[in-house]
C-alpha cells in the first residue's frame, strides 16, 4: 500500500507475481524482439486536462520547482557559450576547457545522493532551499575566479549542486500531484521489484543512458564552438541558435 497525495491508498501487486518473460531464457528473449517493437498506440492522456487536476499548492510546487531547474539551467549553458573567452581567459585550449563541463556531468550522482539523503531525512522543503543558496553563491563567485583551477573547483561544486537540485526539484514538482498526472509513488513502489527481478536489463538501460548522455552532452555542449569556428556566425547568432535548439528540445 502507497499513499497517493490525496489521503487515498493504491495497492501494488506482490512482488512475486512478475509476468513469465521476466523468466524467459535468452534464446526466447532475442526471438521475441522485434515482435516487441510494436507500438502499443495506447491513447496519450491531453497534458491541459492533467494540469488541470492540480489544485493551487500543487501548481505553485510545481512552478518554484521549474523556476529553480531553470535558474540552474542558465548557469549550465553560460559554460558552453562561452568556451572560446573561457579559454582566452585561461590561456587554454578548448580541450582543456571542456573539462570545466566534465567536472559538472561527473559530481551530478554526487550532489543527487547528498541531497537525496538530506530530503529524506529533514524534508524537501529545506534541502531544496540550501541547494538553490548554493547555487546562487556558486554563480556569483563564477565571477571572480582568477585561475584555471579556481575555474575547475567552482565547476565541480556547481555539479553537487545541480544533482541536488535536480533530484529535489523533481520530488517537489511530483511528489504531492494527482495519480494522473505523476508515476513518482508508482515508480518508487516498483524500483525494488525491478532491481531485483530484473536487475540485467536495469544495467542495459544504465549504460544505454550513458551513451545517450555522451552523445548528447558531446554534441550540445560543443555544438556552439562549431557554430563559430566552422560557419563564422557571431556570438549572438550563436546565442540565437542554442536557445531555439532548446525551445524545440522542449517542444519534443
């Protein structure tokens, strides 16, 4: 039994009931592929009717967490448009530049079980407010850092923080909504089935996201150096570009 943020109790089936192709063999699991590849064509819910299941707090949850991811978004882009001047400024190459991003993807499983952890044992609402201090203080001081390892120090405590803010800005966006319009209880009630029972195909998708991350992180992060080295756009061209890249990533 889970509550659902409304007073009611959902029940879960036991965890022993898993379906017979979780013990199906290899040879049966590989001939059965493509048949999965089938879409199911399940009708998708209308997202403004599922907002529209939000009363008043759970909206504002919902904006202060958004308000808060994006806040540390600009601060994580700030880096990759400006990769070129960092470097002039460090008298370092653009290799060894892209390290002060690194760092950030690198402490993000850092600041996420930190933060994690202090948002199960004190709450959300506080963890989520030192995380965000954290984060200003981190973006002003970006300022005033005179060396290429201040610059890397900085870059890997804003990576603790943005895994924090990230996990808890999550929680607080989802935690207390409606059934329909959250799976972060039902998700919660299964993870330990799903490590468990089907704990090789948790580790495909682990190192499946990982690839994602690498191209994706790889490209992006890169892609406004290409804009100026190869097609000579400006710097606000190259603003331009980014921010309509992310506008339709949103979109999708």
């Amino acid at each position: 039994m889970a509550s659902s943020g409304n007073g009611k109790e959902r029940e879960y089936p036991p965890s022993d009931d898993a379906p017979p192709e979780s013990r199906m063999g290899i040879g049966r699991y590989l001939a059965t592929r493509l048949s999965t590849l089938k879409p199911p064509m399940a009708k998708a819910p209308n997202p403004l009717k599922v907002l529209a299941l939000l009363n008043l707090q759970q909206r504002l949850f919902f904006l202060c967490a958004s308000i808060a991811w994006s806040q540390e978004s600009f601060d994580c882009f700030a880096v990759s448009l400006t990769m070129l001047q960092l470097g002039e400024e460090f008298d370092k190459t653009t290799l060894e530049t892209t390290w002060g991003i690194t760092l950030v993807l690198m402490f993000r499983s850092v600041g996420a079980i930190i933060f994690g952890i202090a948002s199960d044992r004190y709450g959300r609402k506080w963890p989520l407010v030192a995380n965000n201090i954290l984060v200003i203080v981190l973006e002003l001081g970006s300022g005033f850092y005179n060396t290429y390892k201040q610059f890397l120090a900085c870059r890997a405590l804003f990576g603790i923080a943005m895994g924090g803010l990230y996990c808890n800005a999550a929680a607080t966006a989802l935690g207390d909504c409606p059934e329909q319009a959250s799976v972060a209880s039902t998700f919660t009630a299964e993870a330990s089935i799903a490590l468990r029972k089907h704990w090789l195909l948790f580790v495909y998708l682990v190192l499946l996201m990982v690839g994602f991350n690498f191209k994706s992180h790889g490209s992006q992060d890169l892609y406004p150096q290409i804009l100026e080295n190869q097609f000579n756009l400006s710097p606000n061209a190259v603003t331009v570009t980014k921010v309509a890249a992310n506008l339709g990533a949103m979109t999708g």
